[in-house]
C-alpha cells in the first residue's frame, strides 16, 4: 500500500548542487515525515514546474547559475502570490536575509544552520499554507453554501443549519495532518463525525478506533505504541500499536478528557515529535497517521483546573469542531425518529409502522440527556414491543414521563428560582396560570393531552380550564 503524501501540496527544494538536494530530502523526510517532495537542480525551470504542478511551497538557494535566487523570488511572488518562499542559503549576511523577507520570503536560513531549526521553519511554513488553504476553502463554502461530500455524511441524520456548517468545516479541514478535537454531550454522534473527517481525507489507511477512558498509562502506552518481545513479562511476541495499525489512516481516540496527566505528556509528546518507541525498544518509529480526538468534557474549564495539559489543549484543538446537542436542533427528531424506526423494523424483521402525529411534538419537549443515542434506544424499544399497524407512544411516554412533570420545590429555593423583575408588580395567581396554560398549549401544538403532561395536571383538568379561558375573552398574543 502506498503512503499517502505530506503535505496536500508539493514542497520544491531548488539548488545547483545535487548533493545539498538528496541531504535536504532525506533530512525532510526522515525527520520531518515530509514527503511530498520536487528537487529543482537549474532555476530556469522553476517557473514551468510552479505553473505544471500543485505546489505550495518552494525553498530557494540564493547563488545559482543562470537565474539568481533573489531574480527567481521576484518572479515568484509576482506571478505565483499563494506560494510561499523560503530562502536556503550559504551567504550569512544580515543584508541579504533583510532583502528577501522585504521582497516577500517568508523565512531565510543559512545552509551551516542547524537541520532541526530548519526542519522547524519549513513545518512551519507549511502550517501557515495549509490554514491559507483552510481559510480560503471555508470562505468559498460558507459564501456558496456547498456541500462538495454529502454523501461522507450519509449516516449523519440532519438537517439542521448548524450540522451543516460542521459539515463544511470538516469538509476544509479534512485534508489537513493537523489533529481534529471534537468536542460534544455523550450520545450526539461524535464518532460518526471522525469516520466522516476520515472518509473525506481521502486518506488509504484505516480508520482505527480507541477508547482511552479508564486505561491507566502503562496500558495506554502498549495500547498506542505497540511492545517489542520480552519488553515485559508475558510479552511472548512483539505486537503493533493502534499508531502502526493506523498507518496512512486516521488514528481516534475518544474520551481524550479522562486521559491521565501521565498519559496527556506521552501523546503530547508524539505530536510534537511525530515521534513514538515502542515498549521495549530504542528505535523510533515514524507516526503516519492523523490524530482525531474526541470528549463530552470542557476541556478548556479542565485545563484551567489542572486536570488536562494546557499545551496539549491548544495542540488537539488546531481544529475543532462542536456537535450540538439534540435539544437544540429538534428539527432533526422527525428525521431520526424516521431512520431509527426503520432501521429497528430492519433488524427485527417487522413491517415498517406509522405512528401517531402527536409523537414528534411529544418528543420535541423532551430535552434528551442522552441526545441521539438516547432516541435510538426508544425507537428500538418501542419496535421490541410493536405488534399492531400503528406505534403505540406508551413506550416513549413512559420514558420521558419523569421530564414532562413540573419539578417539585426544593427548600430554600424560592428566591433563587425567582424570574419575576424586582421593580415590577407580581401577577396575579390567574394571571401566571392562565399565561402557563397558552405556554403548554404553544409547545404541545395544540394538542390537550401533551399539554397537560406539560402542566402536570389532568387532561380533563385542562380542558376545564380552557373552557374557561374561551369564555372570558380572546387569548393573550
């Protein structure tokens, strides 16, 4: 299987001597994993490889024969604004390092300096093209309102507007080596999300999936990186981490937010390095995958308690997306009430039912803790029991029925569940029930029996009340 190219873009290293060519690529990619690689030995062609292949990023020696580098810079930030230079030189001089940035270089290096530094600046500027990229992507999508992969987003059920803008921002960043933090309640679908990211990658590999809530370090780090034979007792075999299995692929790790602080410097550690060692072994392996994260905590408030690396907080979240819960997006229940249903009579093999209209105004003013998952369980148990042509809601009644009551008082708690402004006169007794009743009848849609779930009260209770409410002059607006 062929490795897939770092990055999206090609870098075109240009240099009259070939032996500073094939040290500066073996260098890029051993120790940067840059391997989307051009070498250039005679400058006249630089602009004919600018204008034939995509590339992004072009390293430029200064003294050439033919055409200078300085000449070549000029040319290229003319003609080719969106590529980004950087100059590898063997001239040491403040002046000339001061000539290329002002003419639009975005580094300048001296061929003596050190090769981390350099490989430090060229993953750097690479970055910086990579989020051009991503930003000029984001703009065409969100102006155009496209959607370029509805289908990586087959098995999200959705039509809300604010799905759809995480839609085309994973669309934009998909492409990227950058980690993806996503971040979401339990049960909204988040790792539907990362397999969409990894389908619209376009990466070879697979897509690797780990659950790293509970495991302790020891086991995170065999769990990630593998273990060579004999690296500790019971080690019969040497085995491959889920980094290795992942390789070309994308490598997801949920429930990052209860990763040990232990833990939290190991995977900060390959990140920055993209660099892991097996267990048991002094060599280290190259990591060829990207990394998609995935937690139902607030990472932001954990790493102001202490509990999560501020380092690795602003590492993960190069990119981040935020799934929303199902209670604010109910427009998505009708959908996945449809699907869910369908897909329990596939699986059970029964008729696929209809239900009553009331059931998705009864559902809408249920907030779902559980999000999508927690519907999904309904609809599954709702078919387990489904023997006539049309569902019966006792099913999901009963499950919301908790929900729909009014709360009881708590003591103490009347003056911080006030919401009356101090400065203005208290409604009446009627007033605030006759106001509750409209509320109810709003959110039920018209429909007495929801609505008196709502209240608390009886259906006969309420329809007393409404009787009333007719006979005393026209409803409130």
């Amino acid at each position: 299987m062929s490795m897939n190219l770092y990055p999206a873009f090609g870098l075109l290293l240009v240099d009259d001597e070939p032996s500073f060519l094939r040290s500066l690529s073996i260098t890029l990619e051993r120790s940067g994993g840059i391997t989307n690689l051009h070498r250039c030995q005679d400058s006249r062609e630089v602009m004919d490889i600018l204008a034939r292949e995509d590339i992004g990023l072009v390293t430029l020696d200064l003294t050439m024969p033919h055409l200078s580098g300085e000449a070549l810079l000029r040319r290229i930030v003319e003609e080719h604004p969106d590529v980004g230079v950087i100059v590898i030189s063997g001239l040491n001089q403040v002046e000339s390092a001061v000539t290329c940035i002002k003419l639009g270089a975005f580094d300048y290096f001296v061929k003596t300096d050190e090769q981390d530094r350099l490989i430090e600046g060229i993953k750097r500027a690479i970055r910086l093209q990579e989020l051009r990229h991503e930003n000029q992507e984001l703009r065409r999508r969100f102006l155009n309102d496209t959607l370029e992969h509805p289908e990586a987003f087959g098995h999200v059920i959705s039509a809300d507007k604010a799905m759809r803008s995480v839609f085309q921002y994973l669309e934009s960043v998909a492409p990227s080596s950058q980690p993806l933090l996503i971040s979401g309640e339990s049960g909204v679908g988040k790792e539907l999300i990362a397999r969409a990211a990894h389908t619209l990658s376009g990466r070879r590999g697979p897509l690797v999936c780990v659950n790293v809530a509970g495991l302790d370090d020891n086991v995170f780090a065999d769990t990630l990186f593998g273990h060579q034979r004999g690296a500790f007792t019971g080690a019969d075999q040497a085995r491959a981490g889920m980094i290795e299995q992942a390789a070309d692929g994308t490598l997801f790790l949920d429930e990052i937010g209860d990763l040990s602080l232990a833990s939290q410097v190991k995977l900060l550690r390959l990140l920055q390095e993209g660099e892991y060692y097996p267990l048991g072994s002094d060599r280290p392996k190259r990591m060829r995958g990207r990394i998609v994260v995935a937690t139902h905590h607030d990472l932001d408030a954990r790493q102001r308690a202490g509990t999560f690396r501020k380092d690795l907080y602003y590492r993960l979240r190069t990119h981040q997306v935020h799934i929303p819960p199902l209670r604010r997006r109910k427009g998505d229940i009708p959908l996945l009430l449809d699907h869910f249903l369908a897909e329990a009579a596939d699986d059970l093999g029964k008729s696929r039912p209809t239900y009553p209209p009331e059931l998705p105004v009864l559902l809408a003013n249920y907030d779902f803790p559980g999000n999508v998952r927690e519907l999904r369980a309904m609809a599954y148990d709702a078919m387990s029991v489904h023997r006539s042509r049309t569902l019966s809601m006792e099913v999901f009644k009963r499950a919301i029925a908790p929900s729909l009551a009014p709360p009881a008082p708590a003591d103490g708690d009347a003056g911080e569940r006030a919401v009356f402004a101090p400065d203005e006169p208290l409604p009446t007794l009627h007033e605030v029930a006759d106001l509750l009743v409209h509320e109810a009848m709003r959110r039920a849609e018209g429909n007495q029996s929801i609505a008196s779930r709502l209240l608390g009260i009886s259906q006969p209770a309420l329809s007393k009340r409404l009787k009333k409410l007719r006979e005393t002059g026209p409803e409130p607006l």
